[in-house]
C-alpha cells in the first residue's frame, strides 16, 4: 500500500511540475485529462520494477532535473552539410526565428500547440492514443507524463514524395531546462518522408514521437543524441505501420548520463518493414538503455533490430529487445542483434532479449553478445603498421557498422561516422 | 639483414617452452627456407618475430638491421621493414580491403616520417599490384579477408607485401591450401619483389614452393632449434624421404 502510494506520489509531483497548457480544444483536453488520469493510476516507476531491473528511474523520476553543464561547440552541426528543412528548439522551446518557414511540398507543419488549440484535426487520431495503446503490455508512464504535458513539438504531415528531410534540431542552452517535446508524425499513403533530430534539447528531456504510416508510405528516421555529458533523456517512439509500409530507424548516441528510448513498433498491415537500429558509445558516467517491442499484428512483415554499444570506464549498456509475433502473423520474418563492445573490465552490458510468438510459420532469430576488442585482429592491423590505438579505432568503427549501415543515405551515414572517429580520437 | 642468436621462447603463462635456443642469420638479397614437422615451432618463431602477445622471450636475441627487434611493438616491427604473411590470415569484418591497406600503408609512412601517399597514387598503385595477383575489384571492396576462399587470403596477404614493400618478409605457409595455379601467382609476386635489400624467410612443409621461389639455403627446424642447414638439395632430400633421415642424423 505505503508502495503504491508512493509511485501516485511521485507521479503526481510530476504533474504538478509541469502544469498543462491552457487554451485548447476539448478533444485535447480530453486526451491530456485521461494521459493525467493513466499516470497517476500506473504511477512512476520504482527500481525493482521488472521494466526498471536495469535502468535506474531516479533520474527522470525527481520532480525538477539535475543540472547538466552545456558543451561548448567544437564541431558543425550534425547534418549540417545537407540540404534540409530545419525546425529548431531552445531547451525544449520552438524557436521560428532560428527555424526555416515551414513550407515545403508533399508536406504540411504545424506546432502542436496550434494543433492542439484547434477544433478539428486529423491528428486528434493519433495525440495521445498510440501512447495509451502502447501502455500495454508494460506500463511507460514518462510517455504519459508527455501526453499530459509536453507543450511544444511539431505535427508533420507528409502527403507526397518530399523533396528534403525535415531536421529537428535540440539546442541545449540552460543548464537547468526540463523539456517536455511531442511530435505527431503522419505519412500519407503512398508519402515519403525523412526525419531527422540532432542534440541534446536540454538538461533532462521527455520527448515523445506518435508515427503512424499509410499503406506504401515510407519515414526514414534518423538521430543523433547530443554529446553534453550530464544530460538526461528519455524518448519514446509509438510507430504504427500500414500494409506494404517501411519504417526505418537509426539513432546514435553519444554521452549522457542517462539515456533511455523506448520505441514500439506495430506492423499492422501486410508486408510492412521495420528497422529499428542504434549505435551509442559511452565513456564513464554514461546508462544507455534501449527498449524496444516490436510487434507483427498481421502476415508477411519484417521486422529487424540491431544494436550495438560501445562502452568504457565504466559505462553500462543496457538492451531490452522484444519481438511479438500474434496469431495471425503468418510468414513473419524477424530478426534481433545486440551486442556490446566492452572496452574495459569496469564497463557493462545487460542485454534481455525476447521473443513471444503466437504463430506457427514464422522465421525469428535472436542473438547478443558482450565481449572486448578482438586481439587476433588487433595483432594483424598492427603487424601491418597501423598503431595499436588507431587498430582499436579501426575495430570499434567496424563494429558499430552494422547499425550505420541500416541508414539509407550513405551521406547521412558518412557524416555520423566522422562524428565517431572523432569521439573515438577525443578520447585518449 | 635479420640475425637471430640463441633464442628462447616459452608461452607466456609459462607453461611450454617452444623454441629452445634458435640460431639463423639471414643476408640482405637472399632467400632463406625453413622446413620442419607440424609442431617443431615454425609458427611461433614467425609471431615472435612479427611481436605477437602470449610469447615470452627468456633469452637470446634477434635484431633487423642492427636494431634491437624485441623491444619494439608490432607496428614499429612494421615500419621497420619487417612484414609476415600468415599462416591463418585473419578476418575483420566491417573494416573494407581498401581502407585497410591504405591505413596500413600511411600509417608506415608516417612513422618513417614519410608524406601520406595520396588517393589517387594509391588507388593507381593498388591496382596495377592486384591485377598482377589476380585481386579483382570486388575483393578489394570486400571487409578484409571475409568471405575469402583459402588461395584468396594468400593471394591477399602477398598483396599486402606488395603494397607495403617491407625489407624483411616472412611467409608463414603460404603455400597450403593453394592450387598450382594460385601457388605460382604467390611465388611470381614474391620474386618481384627480390632484391638486393630485401630478404625472404619462407616457411613451408614442401618442397614445391621451393620449386617457384627457389631458396639460397634451407634450414631444418626440429623442437625448437635449427637442426641442419644446406642448399636447395636440402629441400629434396625432406620432400624424398622425410624428416627421420635428418632427425637421426643430427641426434
Ligand atoms: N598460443 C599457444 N598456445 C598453446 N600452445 C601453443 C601456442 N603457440 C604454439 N603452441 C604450441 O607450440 C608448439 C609449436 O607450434 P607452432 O609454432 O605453431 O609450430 P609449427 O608452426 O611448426 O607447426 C606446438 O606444440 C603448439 O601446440
Ligand atoms: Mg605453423
């Protein structure tokens, strides 16, 4: 009892921390008010919490953040070179004057708080409601606590092919900000769109995305969480695909204190594919923590995860992977890969894959592993000269190459690539 | 060029001593053979040399062209001149032939503090050197050594040679596994690169290598120690009747 009423506690601190925009429409209001009504039924999380066995919820659980110092900029913005339509956030707060107008054809932006406030909008289908159907089977009050809350964001409509991605672009500036971001995603049958986000937003970041994709649409989604090493962040992705839809996903993470992102990917028409894939690399005070459910609602999807962490001095790395196959997903095929590269004996991975499937003709594998540089490989790049720190780097690229190679553009590959060897090269 | 006196070596943990008191001086411009039963240490002596962990020297010591091998890492092996073709080339995914052999071959220059050679230059270079071998371009795209069929990591080993231009090469059995075809590519890229300053310690069970690369003086390795050296005729008389003649004779 003393227990439950503590998670109520906490979520209701929470809340309180982050009072709910004003002015809005009914439907939106009504979503916030059952977003309120979840949380502080389900409560904050606690640390025994079969969810949380790995990742600890302090962080995110207090109702102000930790202060995190900001990173002086040392380096181009990531996707920087390439032509785009940026939108950009101060510490969790739109910004039009450091943002390009919101026109581009195939596509349709609006803030959300315009959204919000207006009486009659597609996306009154998806605010709120692929967060509430994803409370299921485990609960993720931080998403509800974005629902209940989070005031700014965008809402992106792609109706066409799109000539250029759209780039979400997260300045930290505060070193105290707490920042609650939603954006509403839809792709239009037949639409095409590539999304971007780059930064770290703020000293503690809530961010959650609801995606849903028409038949024969297409998101390429590609992150990169900021290099500011005290921040705290957790996001979640609620993606829902349409028949003969492709959703795919690549994040990349470096530093932080506290990462979570938590995505659920729900193949509901035939022939769908899902990629989810990540790549972070962690030095000393860094918990990266990925969880994803993927799940094949109907026959012949495809569904693919790959992960894989780089850890050092300490560092924890943590993967809780899931594939759920229901009773009518005939001719499944999915696939799971976690691995951690430990570059120290002090660094950790946890890694909990899963699978739960429910139809008998079904092609599923999983793997993860955890283990340190290869030394035969090690030898053979330094017999031909190449210096043992550059052989490391070498190896540790190689490794992480297989999430890269998941991002279509080899161009937006390419430039997160350099930003790892110069991580790699900071670092010694 | 190389001068190896009375080496020792044992595994690290201690546990098996390996080589046991080697001797084996090999001139700039010459081609030494060193043949011997599975087992007699040839490998090792070749991972010493190339400065493999997991190997103790207890005593002796071996020097490549005056300088104190033993104390440099593997990679100041490298830029120093010594290269070694392995006998089990190893395979590393996610890293591309091409970048490969370019980062091998900069980072020598730059530690010999030459200029890095230029995209361009290489690209010419490494071309024309695998055409000769017969490396085709989607071998060298493909991440090193993964996927390659035995007689092609061979191929890509003496490759690597080319490219880097070492004075002293070691080749590990790079005959095994070969067909004749693929042997006398091996053996035509390793007499290019003869020379007056270059010498060549070549490791192998046959004697047929010997017939295309053909050897100044054969050694006979047996536990550890070089039991016997001669000419060519060595080679023959192990291919002919075996080690037991030999192992008799010395004992
Ligand atoms: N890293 C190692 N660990 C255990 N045993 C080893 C290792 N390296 C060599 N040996 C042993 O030392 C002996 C010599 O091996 P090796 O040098 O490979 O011989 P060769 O190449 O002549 O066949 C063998 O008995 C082999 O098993
Ligand atoms: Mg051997």
């Amino acid at each position: 009892m003393a227990e439950a009423a503590r998670r109520q506690e906490g979520a209701a601190a929470l809340l309180a921390a982050h009072p709910a925009p004003a002015g809005e429409a009914g439907w939106a209001r009504e979503a916030r008010e059952a977003a309120r009504a979840r949380l502080l039924a389900m409560g904050v999380p606690a640390p025994r919490d079969e969810y949380w066995r790995f990742t600890d919820p302090a962080g995110l659980i207090r109702p102000s953040p930790q202060d995190a110092a900001l990173l002086t900029p040392d380096e181009k913005p990531v996707f920087g070179d390439f032509d785009r339509l940026q939108l950009v956030f101060v510490d969790g707060v739109f910004s039009p004057e450091l943002s390009d107008p919101p026109e581009m054809t195939g596509l349709v932006i609006q803030r959300l708080d315009e959204v919000l406030a207006t009486d009659i909008h597609w996306a009154r289908d998806l605010f709120g409601q692929l967060e509430s159907r994803g409370q299921e089977p485990v609960a993720r009050p931080f998403a509800a606590l974005n629902t209940a809350c989070a005031a700014t964001g965008v809402v992106i409509r792609a109706t066409g092919p799109t000539p250029k991605p759209v780039s979400l672009r997260y300045l930290h500036r505060s070193t105290s900000s707490d920042a609650l971001i939603r954006h509403l995603v839809r792709v239009d049958p037949g639409a095409s769109l590539t999304l971007m986000e780059s930064g770290p937003a703020a000293a503690r970041l809530n961010l959650c995305m609801e995606v849903e994709i028409g038949a024969g649409g297409r998101l390429d989604h590609v992150r990169a969480q900021g290099r500011d090493h005290e921040r705290q962040a957790i996001t979640h992705a609620f993606v829902r695909l349409g028949q003969g839809s492709v959703y795919k996903s690549f994040t990349l993470t470096m530093n932080g204190r506290l990462t979570r992102n938590e995505q659920l990917v729900e193949l509901t028409g035939p022939g769908a594919s899902a990629h989810v894939a990540g790549a972070c690399v962690g030095d000393g005070d860094f918990h990266h923590d990925d969880t994803v459910l993927v799940i094949h609602d109907a026959p012949g999807c495809e569904s693919r995860q790959v992960f894989k962490k780089v850890l050092r001095n300490g560092a924890t790395g943590v993967f809780q992977g899931k594939i759920l196959v229901r009773p009518d997903a005939q001719n499944t095929d999915g696939y799971q890969l976690s691995q951690g590269l430990m570059l120290d004996e002090d660094s950790q991975f946890l890694a909990k894959p899963e699978l739960e499937i429910h139809a008998d003709d079904v092609k599923c594998s999983h793997g993860s592993t955890v283990g340190g540089v290869d030394e035969t490989a090690l030898f053979y790049l330094t017999s031909r000269g190449i210096a043992r720190n550059e052989a490391e780097n070498l190896l540790i690229l190689a490794f992480l190459d297989e999430p890269l190679a998941e991002i279509a553009d080899e161009r937006y590959a390419e430039d997160l690539r350099t930003r790892l060897q110069r991580w790699l090269a900071r670092r010694r | 060029m190389l001068e190896i006196t009375n080496l020792h070596v044992e595994l690290e943990d201690g546990s098996k001593p390996i080589l046991k008191g080697l001797d084996l001086s090999v001139p700039a411009g010459s081609v030494h053979a060193i043949m011997g039963p599975n087992g007699s240490g040839k490998s090792t002596l070749a991972y010493v040399l190339a400065g493999r962990e997991g190997y103790r020297v207890t005593e002796g010591s071996v020097s490549l062209m005056g300088q104190d091998l033993l104390e440099l890492e593997p990679e100041a092996r490298a830029a120093a001149g010594l290269f070694l073709a392995f006998q089990y080339p190893v395979e590393i995914p996610g890293v591309s032939n091409m970048v490969f052999l370019r980062t091998a071959l900069n980072a020598q220059r730059k530690a010999r503090g030459e200029p890095e050679i230029g995209a361009p230059e290489f690209l010419r270079l490494v071309r024309e050197k695998a055409k000769a071998l017969n490396i085709d371009g989607d071998m060298l795209k493909r991440a090193v050594n993964v996927g390659f069929s035995g007689g092609e990591k061979k191929r890509n080993e003496i490759l690597q040679m080319a490219m880097l231009e070492p004075r002293m090469c070691i080749l590990d059995e790079t005959d095994s596994g070969l067909d004749v075809d693929a042997m006398r590519l091996v053996a035509q890229g390793v007499n290019a690169l003869r020379a007056p300053d270059r010498a060549f310690l070549v490791i192998t069970h046959y004697q047929r290598l010997l017939d295309h690369i053909r050897p100044d003086v054969v050694h006979i390795m047996v536990d550890g120690r070089i039991v016997k050296s001669g000419g060519p005729e060595l080679a023959l008389q192990v291919e002919q009747s075996g080690y037991a003649d030999i192992l008799r004779e010395v004992a």
